[in-house]
C-alpha cells in the first residue's frame, strides 16, 4: 500500500458539501482507504482572481492503485461531481482534486508529475499537508513546514 496526498478545492456551490462529498467517494472505492482529513479552509484565488474565494482541503490515503491509476480515479470523481474542463485554466470550479505527493514518488509522465509541479508554491495546499503530518518532505524542495515558512516570508 502506498501513501498519497490528495489536495481538495471547490469555489462553485455548496463547496463543504462537495469536498465532504469528494472525500466519501474516494473512501466508498475498494483500493483507497481514506486515513486524515484536514479541516477545510477558506483561501483566495491564485491565478485567475476574478472568483469566488476557494474552500481547500487535504486528505491522506492508502492505496493499492499506482500513480496513474489513482489520477484516473481522482479525474472520475471530479467528473461524478460535475466538473467540467471548460474556461480560464485555473478559473473556477466546483471540485478539484490533485495528486499532491505519493510516497515519495518524483515523476515525470504525460498528464502526471510528481510531487505535483506548483506545490511547494501554494500555500493553500502546504497548509493542509502540514496539519495532517508536519513530518511530510516534498521529494526535491524540503520539508512542508520549511516551504511555508519560506512562502511566509516572501514580499
């Protein structure tokens, strides 16, 4: 079984009802056993700002799955909540779930990298990571705790 890290985000409709949807549709498939669950948190927008302010999360799980495997489950569910792939790339949305970390897999594949790519520059998915295990290092940028405190103190 491997460990993997799911960040979790939603701006469109009822945002705690989703990602507390989310989580139980991860945790109803047979190779995933949902093991924490962050507590949820409002943040702003990164990138396209003309939105609704997020709510994120993060959950760890334990999975048979292989990495490419495990995304094709998590785009399944974003697809069963109703996401769609349409406007401005990182618009909004009514659920988003990424493959942050899994062990401490590095992987470069079409469609799948990790750790994921922006991680250790989202505060908003550090954050929840660190509640869940302060111990966690993303594979080639350093611990979590020493990410945010390097983001915390950028102008």
């Amino acid at each position: 079984m491997a460990r993997a890290y799911v960040g979790l985000g939603a701006n469109l409709g009822d945002r705690a009802e989703t990602l507390m949807r989310a989580i139980a549709l991860l945790a109803e498939r047979r190779e995933i056993e949902v093991v924490a669950v962050s507590s949820f948190r409002e943040t702003d927008p990164v990138g396209y700002l003309d939105q609704p302010r997020f709510l994120n999360a993060a959950v760890a799980i334990e999975t048979s799955l292989d990495p490419q495997a495990l995304l094709a489950t998590l785009l399944a569910v974003e697809r069963e909540l109703g996401r769609v792939r349409e406007g401005p790339r990182y618009g909004p949305r009514t659920v988003d779930l990424d493959l942050l970390l899994m062990d401490d897999l590095v992987l470069d594949e079409p469609g799948l990298e990790l750790p994921h790519p922006r991680l250790h520059e989202r505060a908003f998915a550090l954050e929840p990571l660190a509640e869940l295990d302060p111990a966690i290092v993303v594979p080639g940028h350093g611990p979590v705790r020493q990410l945010l405190l390097g983001l915390q103190s950028s102008p």
